[in-house]
C-alpha cells in the first residue's frame, strides 16, 4: 500500500489541525508542515512553539518545511531539526504566491537555477545525519525551468522530491499535468512524489495505474486541497471501514477542531479565520456547498460561529 502524505498549507494545517484530524480521520501516514521563515540564529523563536516541538508533534511522522532561499538558513534550520529528533526536514521551492515568489522564495527559486542549484550544493556539503526532501512545480514562469534541476537532483542525496506539475503562475488554475509529472520519472533517479488534483478515489487510481507500469521509485502520493475538502478521502483510498456514520464524524471532527483552536488561542475569536479558511475547501463536500459557505463567510463573533455550524449538519447533507 502507498505512503499518503498530507500537503503543508499556511493557516490550516497546523499542530492543531494535524493532531485533530490524526484523532479523527486515518489514513495519512506523514505530514508536512507549514513553512518555517525567518531562523536568524541557533534556537530561533520561531522553532521554539507548539508547532515544532516533539511534545506536540510526532517526530517520525511529522516533516517540517523551510521557506528560504539562504544556505545558512536552511542549514540552521536542519540542525534545529535533527537536535529535536526530527529524521526529515523540507524546503518549500512551490508556494506559488507573488508575494513569496518575487522575493526568489518559494517557487521563485526554480526562476533562478543558477542561484538555487548553488544553495542545495551548499546545504549538503554542511547536513549530515538528516534526511533532505524538497516540493516544487514544473517552474514558475514556464514548465521547462525544472529541466535545468535534473542533473543536480541526480547529483544530490535527496530523501524524496515532491512535484506538483503545474507552474506558480497558474496557482492553482487549470489541471496539474499528470503527462509532465510521468516524463520526468525516467530522468530522475531519486525517488519521486506526486501531488495535485486528487480529490477523489477515481482520480487517485488514475495515476497509480499511470504510475504502476513504470520505473517509479517512490511509493508516495501526496493529498491537498482533496483531503481538506473530503477528509475521508485517505480512509477511502486505502479502504480503511469505519461503519461509524459519515456526517456525524465530520460534525465531532469541525466542533473538536474548533475547540482545540480555541483553546490553543486562549479564547480569541481570531481563530474563526483558520475556520473559515478549511471551511473553503471543506463546503465542498456538502450537497449545496454555496449556501454552506454563506453561513460561514458571514459570521464575525465566535456564537455566530457555533450556530452556522450546527444549522449547516443540521440543514444538508453530504454527498
């Protein structure tokens, strides 16, 4: 059975999240974290919360990602890493937002090859005793910039290389090129991860049969924005049975996730934000999912909150 993994996404994802749905959902066997910026010096601030901390977070399913685009910073943060037991650390070179990705983060790294192909070289030459994955697209401006990566990730000893095929500039418009991301498996000889566009067990079956008949060294497919919006989509991959009722497991998940929040947040109703940010994604999974997000978008004070949750399991249905 393949590895599943869940994607990093800013703002939703975090310890709360991954703890809480681990809780309630299965079927995921490794998650990576939001990005990590700003580790100026040795035991920076940022590495010193709840979201790292091997207290809250299991290390050996728990990956967490870098965004930077320095050695010396990514070299810390790997340190940091290992000295908390962590076997695993990311770099994040496929958020796709300008605002990451103008600053030659994030995506914007594979814009720059030169500069980017520099940094990986000096990070290995001063990690050891830490395994080293990366996630990035096709490129940011045209599919073609990771052509000009291969002969380094050949070169490189990276634990595994997450593609999702898309460029940054589509974000996340049109359809992510399963064609792409099977072209590249004969020119990389580390192991590979797919990502994107898998929001149903159909679509899932797709490219493991696409990917089955091939040299695929990895045994790796990594779920985003499909497991926010079905969180038991994991579960179905793997035909895991659970004969505990659907809506009612999701309802228990939304309060207990809301909860967690709130308690993690000392009571602010800022978390109704995060809320609303999974509620996105999660609309989706309802049988009118405009009037669902309706309810929500609306709410300001966390009553409100509490109320439009109760009448959307009350009102409809899942599909």
């Amino acid at each position: 059975m393949e590895t599943l993994s869940l994607a990093p996404f800013q703002g939703i994802t975090d310890v709360v999240y991954r703890n809480v749905f681990k809780k309630h959902f299965g079927g995921i066997d490794k998650y990576y974290t939001p990005f990590f910026t700003g580790i100026q010096k040795d035991n920076s601030k940022s590495l010193r919360g709840e979201e790292i901390s091997p207290e809250f977070n299991d290390v050996n399913t728990v990956v967490p990602q870098i965004l930077s685009n320095t050695a010396e910073e990514i070299i810390r943060f790997a340190n940091q890493c290992k000295s908390m037991g962590y076997p695993e650390f990311n770099l994040n070179m496929g958020c796709p937002f300008p605002r990451v990705a103008n600053k030659t983060r994030g995506c914007g790294l594979m814009a720059d090859p030169a500069r980017t192909i520099k940094m990986l070289n000096d990070v290995f030459e001063q990690i050891d005793g830490i395994k080293f994955s990366i996630k990035c697209r096709l490129g940011y401006y045209d599919d073609e910039e990771i052509m000009a990566f291969i002969d380094t990730f050949n070169a490189l000893n990276f634990s595994e290389i997450i593609i999702h095929p898309r460029i940054g500039k589509q974000m996340y418009t049109g359809e992510a090129s399963l064609e792409k991301f099977v072209n590249l498996i004969p020119l990389i000889n580390k192991p590979l991860v797919y990502n994107g566009d898998i929001f149903t067990t159909d679509r899932y079956n797709t490219i493991l049969s696409s990917l089955s008949s091939l040299s695929f060294l990895s045994s790796s497919i990594m779920l985003g924005r499909g497991l926010l919006t079905n969180p038991f989509l994991a579960e179905e991959i793997k035909s895991i049975d659970n004969q505990q009722d659907k809506k009612q497991r999701l309802h228990k998940f939304v309060v207990d996730l809301y909860i967690n929040r709130l308690h993690h947040a000392g009571g602010s109703p800022k978390i109704i934000g995060s809320m609303k940010e999974l509620w996105k994604y999660m609309m989706n999974i309802f049988d009118d999912p405009q009037n669902v997000w309706r309810k929500v978008k609306k709410v300001n004070h966390l009553d409100e909150y509490e109320t439009a949750v109760e009448n959307i399991f009350n009102e409809y249905n899942l599909i």
